[in-house]
C-alpha cells in the first residue's frame, strides 16, 4: 500500500489506494515506528476512510495497532446528517479511560508504607473478571447513575465537589437514555461501579520524575511542587455494561445497514446513520455507559482517598489528593471543528486515543486554559506513564485528538507463552514495582514486552505538535486484575 511522507511524523495514504475511500488516512508516528507498525492498521484505517459521511481524514495515532473494526488508534470524525456512528469506533469498554490524582507525599515517605498501602488499596478496590463493588444499586438507582454520571457520585458522598471540574465534559455527557439500555446490560452493569476489572486495567502508584520535567510551567499548573512525588493513576472503564451494549447494537447495526443501503469493508465496522432512530438509539445507550464508566473512577478514586487515610492516619485532603484530569479513549462525541476551513459540529470518534484540546479552548477547564486540556498516557506496567498537554496543533491536524497509551505488539496469548505470571511478578519486585494481582496467566498478558516503547510514542505526538510532553511518571506498584 503507497503511504506518503506528507512531513515529519506525518503519513498520508491517498484515497487511489482502495476503491471506496472517501478520504485520505492519515498516520501520526516517527519513522521508526512506521516501520514497525502493525500491517492490519493500514487495512483498517483505510477501510474506516470508506465509511459514510467521515470529514477531512480517517486518522491513526503512533500507538495504533490492529483492534476491532477501528485500528486501536483511530480517530474519524462524521457529518451529523449524512454520516455514521459505529461501535467499532468507539470500542466494547466504552469511555475506558485514565484518571491521574496528584498527593503531596514523597517517595521516602510513602515508601515504608508501600506493601500496606498497596494491601489496602487491592482490598478496597475490587479487581478481576466478574468483581463486584461496594456501590448497592436497584435499577432505578443505576439509571440515575447513568444519566448523572460523576454528579450523582458526588450527590452520593463518593466524591468531592472541586472533581467535576477535573473530569472530561464534567464526567457527565448529555443525551443519556437508560430507556435504549437493554435488561441485560443493566444486570450485566448493575453491580460494578468501583471495580478495575481485568484485562490492561490497573490502579498505579507512581513517582513523578522531577529530573524529567519537559515543560515547567504546565508542571507547576498541575500541582507538581515536589522531588519524587507520589501519583495515582486509575484505568478502566464501563466493563460489561459497555460491552453488552456494543453487542446488542452490532447486531441492530447489522440489519439497519440493510435497511439504509450501506456497505462497509468489514463487518466489524457494522454502523447506522447518525440520525437515524437507530443511531440515535445507540447514542443514547452509549452516553449512559460512558457516564457509568466516569462514574466507575470516580468510586474507585473515593476508595484511593479511603486507603490513603487509613494508611497514613491523614483526611485525604489533607494528603493533597486532588484530581489531575480524567480522559476518555473509548468514545464518540459532539464536537465542534475545522472542515474544509470552516468551523462545524461533527461526531468524533475515539477508539484508543485521547482529546487533547488546545490552550484558549471553551471545553478546558478554566485553570488549564491557558496551557491546554491534560493529556494522560498510560504505558505498561513495568514502564513510565506520561503526563500531556493539548495543542492548537491538535485542533489543526487531528480533529482535536493524540495517543492514549503503549499500543500492543503482541497478543495475549504470545505474552503468556512468554513468561509466567509469577516469574514477572518476582522481576518486578526486583526492580521496585509492587504487584497485587488477581491472576497470574492475566499478569503474564500484560508484560512490558508485549507493547510499543512508551518514550517512543510519546516522542512521536510531541514531535508533530499534536501533544506537549510535560513529565515523566515512573511505577513503584501496580493492582491487576
């Protein structure tokens, strides 16, 4: 397939190269990673190119890898009325997503509390296939949740009131209708709220790397005033809830296509108009499980503020546990940007990637405005996360979006004929890492070695100017599930 080098870290591949394509693809990645880069990424995002009603470019950031439908990576942006909305763009763990939390405490301070801290944490925080919260809820009760999201959190006592003010849109997405959510994915979703789940979810203690500030100004914005200061970072997302929803429109979308006459390249792009009663319909039940998913951090941060006090005798404020930011990377918004030089209201899709707004943005919160809306880049559990900013060039470029995390280069399967679970949990003891984990085959998936160098990625979207390195975020200890 021909790919074009439009500049540095930009790829174009133009529409002559499939029949259908109604745009250009666009990849963002340095030359190294380009080499390297996933063969399916250049047959999926091109096949995303050829949906109805995509705007400017079908895009896939440096972590981009094969997935489902979209490339893990892709962003596409849809026309209101003449394009599409496609669960394969916004993924089965809709508004899976990271949450960083600063606290005022150091690494010598915290480090002889490090292996109660972290049996505290794993008690109160449920991890693994099929875990369940503390969080009781009726059906009436998750319905409210899901329309409410972080507020009803916080109406609740699991949260305090300056949060909102930290999360994406609030942690609360307009247009949520629990009437389009199926009685199976509520039983399915009914008693998460407040779990990691399994898979690549984690909750990360972390030491902000004060020798490897790249932008000081944002640094000082994010409350980073310490040598060796401790984080918290949270990944995850609606878990089955998302995925039952995902499901049950895959197969509504599979027959709608024939009724609206659209023909996708895969059927794992199964899609419906955006406004359509099916689309609208989907968006609706999509909302409710991105609200839920907000919703899901937010209890887990309430039970992180619980640990943190019970370990270190301290009221959680006190500890300075305020909220970075929160980001979604499973999702689709309404947003507003340039086509064809001309400001218009799309429908974004993100599946594996990260808004990442520009300073003087309306949707940043007031005090990032002035550097851009936080950007979190979760690597692997035995390498550094990052800590972004948002950029005008993003806005300019990539409709408004960047890299979320590592990006897998090889499968569950090839990790755990790898190594052992047990034999990667003793490494990365040895190197400083703490580990609780529910499984130890589900550890083994998830080793460094299984993904792209975070510091590589990360290097790429700053390069292209879509984000802006502020610092590096290294693991002390890591709950899977």
């Amino acid at each position: 397939m021909q790919v074009k080098k439009i500049e540095d870290y930009i790829w174009e591949i133009p529409v002559t190269e499939k029949e259908g394509m109604r745009v250009p693809a666009r990849i963002i990645a340095s030359e190294k990673i380009m080499k390297e880069m996933d063969q399916g990424v250049y047959n999926q995002i091109t096949n995303v190119a050829c949906l109805p009603g995509i705007q400017n470019y079908a895009y896939c950031m440096p972590d981009g890898h094969w997935g489902y439908g979209f490339p893990i990576g892709g962003v596409a942006a849809f026309d209101l009325k003449e394009g599409v909305i496609s669960p394969g763009g916004i993924g089965f763990d809709i508004n899976c997503g990271v949450r960083s939390i600063r606290t005022n405490l150091t690494f010598e301070e915290l480090k002889p509390k490090l292996n109660e801290l972290m049996d505290t944490l794993y008690r109160l925080v449920p991890a693994g296939v099929g875990s369940t919260g503390f969080v009781k809820l009726n059906i009436e009760r998750f319905k409210e949740l899901m329309v409410k999201g972080v507020d009803w959190c916080i109406q609740n006592g699991y949260g305090w009131e300056e949060d909102r003010e930290r999360i994406e849109q609030g942690g609360r997405i307009q247009g949520a209708n629990p009437d389009k959510v199926s009685q199976k994915a509520i039983s399915r979703g009914m008693d998460q709220a407040g779990t990691l789940g399994s898979g690549n979810h984690y909750l990360e203690l972390q030491v902000a790397q004060t020798d490897k500030i790249f932008y000081p100004e944002a640094a000082k914005v994010f409350g980073i005033d310490r040598p060796d200061q401790i984080f918290v970072m949270i990944h995850c997302g609606s878990r089955g809830f998302g995925h039952q929803i995902a499901t049950d429109y895959l197969r509504v979308f599979t027959e709608a296509m024939r009724k609206y006459n659209i023909r996708v390249l895969d059927k794992e792009l199964a899609c419906a108009p955006y406004n359509s009663p099916e689309g609208q319909d989907y968006y609706g039940a999509m909302v409710c499980a991105a609200n839920s998913a907000f919703a899901n951090r937010q209890v887990i941060l309430h039970r992180v503020r619980e640990a943190f006090s019970q370990v270190f005798h301290k009221d959680p404020k006190d500890l300075g546990m305020h909220i970075i930011y929160d980001v979604a990377h499973n999702i689709a918004k309404l947003e507003e940007h340039l086509v064809n030089g001309e400001k218009k209201k799309v429908l974004v899709h993100r599946k594996g990637a990260t808004r990442s707004f520009g300073p003087g943005h309306p949707d940043v919160p007031e005090f990032y405005r002035q550097i851009g809306q936080p950007v979190i880049v979760g690597g692997s559990m035995e390498t550094s996360s990052y800590l972004l900013v948002g950029s005008q060039r993003a806005m300019d470029l990539t409709m408004g979006s960047t890299m979320h995390g590592s990006g897998r280069t090889m499968s569950r399967e090839a990790a755990k004929r790898r190594v052992r679970g047990y034999e990667l949990m003793k490494s990365m003891e040895e190197r400083g890492i703490a580990v609780r984990a529910v499984s130890m085959p589900g550890l083994a998936e998830e080793a460094g070695f299984a993904y792209k160098n975070i510091s590589e990625v990360v290097d790429a979207v700053d390069c292209a100017g879509i984000s802006r390195k502020v610092i590096e975020l290294k693991p002390i200890g890591n709950i899977k599930g």
